[in-house]
C-alpha cells in the first residue's frame, strides 16, 4: 500500500479509536450532559502528529474555558439567551483578535453559543460540564495519539516531519 493511503488508514484509524475511547471515558465518569461533546473534541484535537494534537488539545480547551464561562456570566446576568449570545460571541471575536488567538475564534464561539442556547436555568453547571468534557475528549485524543506514535515506532513507519523516509526503529 503506498504511504500516503497508509498513513490515511491509520490517521483515521486513530481518529475513530480516539472518539470511541472519549465517549466511552465520559460515559464511565458518569458526568451529566452527553458523551458526544468529548468524542466531537476528541476528533476535532486529533492530528497526524502528538505534538500537533497536543498544541490543538490546549488552544481548545482554553478557548472552551474562556467562551463557556464567558457565555455562562453573560446569561446569568442578562437573563436573555439571544442577548447573552450576541454580545458573547463580539467580545469573544474581539478578544481574541486583540490576543491574536486566531485559532481559538472558532471554539471559543461555538462555546458561548452552546451555553448560552442551551443553559436550561443553571448556566454554570452547563459551563462546567461542557468544559469537562472537551477535556476528557482532549485527553483520550492525546493518549490515543501517544499510544499510536509508540506502536509506529515501535513498527517502524513512523515518518520523518514533512515527509521523507521512515525513521529508523529504536
């Protein structure tokens, strides 16, 4: 099989595994709200490298930290979901333009806009579960990765950055 269809078998072998070990963590931790949250940022974190993943894993979970908590104080104190939405998702996009958080802009929104919309009368407890599990989802997709970079060494088709030939077995 050439490299490159090989390397797309395991990049989305990894990714499955990865969002099966997230939903199956949350639902083993037992925390309210639903396991697709961590299996959606399990998929979403999970990069063909582990130092990619974890640079993806950590931008997420900040800007889910920032944008929940964000969305959370601005429904508690507004009591308008819409309200509390609109003016979230502008201070979110200006924030992190300021911070030059790019990369951040996206998760931050969908953040506020999910704990806002969804809050059901106890914003923080959303907040927090929420945040939750995108970090679990974060972790299992991290220590999938861990586990995938060591057996492709271990194997010996782990690829050299940019391309080139494998590296050699240790």
């Amino acid at each position: 099989m050439p490299s490159r269809h090989f390397e797309a078998v395991i990049f989305s072998a990894k990714a499955a595994v990865a969002t099966v070990v997230a939903a199956w963590g949350y639902q083993l931790i037992a925390l309210p709200g639903a396991p697709w949250v961590a299996a959606v940022s399990a998929v979403l974190v999970t990069q063909p490298d582990l130092h990619s993943s974890f640079n993806t894993s950590l931008m997420r979970v900040v800007a889910n930290l920032a944008g929940a908590f964000g969305g959370a104080a601005l429904l508690a104190a507004t009591g308008q979901p819409i309200l509390a939405m609109a003016i979230g998702v502008l201070a979110t996009g200006l924030i992190c333009y300021l911070l030059k958080q790019d990369d951040a802009l996206r998760p931050a929104f969908v953040a506020v806009i999910i704990v806002t919309l969804i809050g059901g009368g106890n914003e923080w407890r959303s907040s927090r579960d929420r945040v939750a599990a995108v970090i679990i989802g974060c972790v299992c997709a991290l220590a999938v990765g861990f586990l995938f970079d060591k057996l492709s060494r271990v194997a010996g088709t782990s690829r050299k950055k940019g391309g080139g030939e494998p590296e050699p077995s240790e």
